[in-house]
C-alpha cells in the first residue's frame, strides 16, 4: 500500500536519498548486503533477515539490479547446501531429531562461505523472511522467478522440516523458545511461495501445510490478554511481533488481535517515536532501533494512520549521523543504562551504519509515498 503523501520535508528525502546511497555503497561484490560494513561483531557477514529486508527497501525505491544480485546471492548460498538439507530432510521423515550443528549458519560469510567465528546459530526467520521479499519483488517488478528456483527449493524443504523446533529469534537470544516472530516470518515465506508456481505440488502442499499449523499453534499458545507474545506460553511482548501483521499476515491488519499487538507494543516499547525491542533488553543498554520504529510505522501507514506513520519516518531521520549514516540503535532512552560500558567495552561503539536501518527506512518512505521514480536519478 503506497499512500498519497503530503510534501516531503528536506530531512524525508536527505534520509531516502542517503538510505539507497549507503546500502549500494556497501553491497559486496557478489551481491550480500553486509549487515554493518565496520562494526567489529559484524564485519564480513551477511543475516538473510537483514539483507532481505534490505532488499524490499531497495526494491521499493526502484534499483532492481541491487535486489536482484542479493537475491541471486541467497539463491547461490542455499543451493551449494543442498546436499546437507536433503540429509536433514531425511532424518526429519525417520523422526530423529536433528543435531544443531547440523542446521544451515544464521549467517554467511560476504562470498556465501561458512563463517568461522562463534555464533548463536540456528534462527529460521531469515529463511522465511527471504522467501517472502523475493516473492514481493519478483511480483513488483514482474520478473521470472525461475532463476531462483534452486534455492527456493532447498529454503522450502529446510524449512517445512524445521519449522516446529526451538531456536534463536531475531535477537539471538533464548534459543529453548519457539519465538513468535520467528514463526510468524515462516508463516509469511511459506505462505508467499505457496501463492507462486514455483515449486512443485508436494512442495506446495507441504509449505500450505505448515502454514496453516504455525497459525494454529500461534493463535493456541501465542497470545496473551488480547495481544501476540514473545514466544509461545508468554506473556512478554517484543516489536518484532508487528512483522506478524505487516508484512508477514500471520494476523489480519483487521483482526482484534493485531490491534491489541500494535497498542501493546506503542504502549511499552515506543518512547516518543523511537522503539525499543522489549521490555528486558540490555544489549548496549536497551536502546531505540531505527529499524522496528520503521517496522511499527510500516504497520500504521498499512492501516491508514499516515500521520503517525510519517512521525516514525521523521523520528528515524533525526538519527542520521553527520555521515548520513543510521546506527543499530541510539541510545537517548535506555532501559538499562548500567549495561552500555559492557557492551562497548566487548564491541567497540553501537553498530553503524546498520543497512538493515537503511533498508527499512526504504520500505516506510515507500508506504508514504516518497521513494516512487527515484531510482537512477
């Protein structure tokens, strides 16, 4: 939904503008999009959940050819592991559970490799996630998705195999939960691929499938006093969970459900229009993250609110940097002061820029109508 906008502020098309610039900028050879170029936990990896949502930024504002080579890239990675999702099919139809370590990384090294640094692997909402971006942007810009046939192929298996088992969410965190948001972004991958003719009917069958029981088991075990939560049997709420509105459609923009998630989410997490992942956050003192006061707002302008939408846009465009760079998050309202040093002392200073930020500034500015016709100029 792209709405009619008012006209843009100067800051609005200095954060657009800048927004393609670093994401191009920085976009490796091969196509990854790293996640931030310079931060030393970072640097040289790509996330599938970042970079895909990167693209639908990109896509967004009109650079087909960026979007094309990331998704290029992810088919590549999936289908040189082939072989080692086939053996984990294998063992899901005799019932053995599977090792961890026998899991596709969280993330891959800039040229698709394995990385060697420690990590806390095995997340499924990146798969997901990519699944659904390039459906979107193969049907924005009516292109053939048989390219990427190989590598929907093995996302799809791997994740109708392991869709129903624990794993870290989108913050690395809490690796014995089922995280909501987590099957919230299969549920909107599986569901994208099942609407395309791009895998066969068993494949079809199985994504429709799963689908349909991650719905369920949401809707059994995932939500508490009107409101989707963290992970199934909580009660904590967390903002990725608005991803299981806009864009993933786990809950209808028009269910009770998604009202009482977005009012849950502004009440607790959003201060002033930056917003913050949960209530119990301590990563470099729990600050506010660009990128989820752009997903919140994605979810506002969806239904309509384009003022609150657009003071979300205008929230993230005063976090640009004298470089015109937007960080992972700002620290003017932490929820845990005492525990920044730590992390600044283990990492160095906040991750920026975070083209994960970038890329979804993209997406909201597009919602608002700001990133029409841009590309190329």
């Amino acid at each position: 939904m792209t709405m009619t906008p008012s006209p843009p502020s100067t800051g609005l098309l200095t954060l657009v503008e800048r927004s393609h610039q670093v994401i191009v900028e920085h976009q490796h050879t091969g196509g990854a999009y790293p996640a931030s170029p310079t931060f030393s936990a970072y640097a040289g990896y790509a996330w599938l959940r970042d970079g895909a949502f990167t693209a639908e930024g990109v896509s967004r504002y009109g650079d087909v050819g960026s979007a094309d080579r990331f998704h290029d890239w992810v088919a590549r990675v999936l289908a040189a592991r082939r072989e080692q999702v086939a053996a984990l099919v294998d063992a899901h139809r005799r019932g053995e559970p599977p090792a961890v370590g026998s899991m596709l990384p969280t993330r891959f090294r800039l040229d698709g490799a394995d990385g060697t640094d420690p990590w806390w692997d095995f997340q499924t909402d990146g798969f997901g996630t990519w699944l659904w971006a390039l459906v979107e942007h193969a049907r924005r810009h009516d292109l053939d998705l048989g390219r990427w046939r190989t590598g929907v192929e093995v996302c799809v298996d791997y994740l109708t195999a392991v869709w129903d088992l624990p794993c870290y969410d989108w913050w690395e965190e809490h690796a014995e939960q089922r995280h909501v948001s987590t099957l919230g972004a299969v549920f909107g991958g599986l569901s994208a691929v099942a609407g395309t003719d791009l895998v066969d009917r068993p494949r079809r069958d199985a994504a429709v499938d799963a689908a349909h029981r991650i719905r369920g088991l949401v809707l059994a075990e995932g939500v508490h006093d009107g409101s989707l939560t963290k992970w199934l049997g909580s009660t904590a709420v967390d903002a990725s969970l608005a991803s299981c509105i806009v864009p993933f459609g786990l809950v209808e923009r028009t269910d009770p459900l998604a009202f009482g998630t977005l009012d849950r989410i502004g009440a607790e997490l959003d201060a002033g229009g930056g917003v913050h992942r949960f209530a119990a956050d301590v990563f470099y003192g729990g600050g506010q993250w660009p990128l989820l006061s752009a997903l919140l707002g994605w979810n506002r302008a969806a239904s309509g609110d384009a003022g609150a939408a657009t003071a979300y846009l205008e929230w993230i465009a005063a976090q640009l940097t004298a470089d015109g760079e937007l960080p992972e998050q700002v620290g003017h309202h932490l929820l845990a002061p005492e525990s920044e040093d730590e992390w600044v002392q283990r990492w160095g200073p906040v991750a920026t820029p975070l083209l994960w930020s970038h890329g979804m500034a993209l997406v909201l500015a597009d919602e608002l109508g700001l990133t029409s016709g841009r590309a190329g100029r």
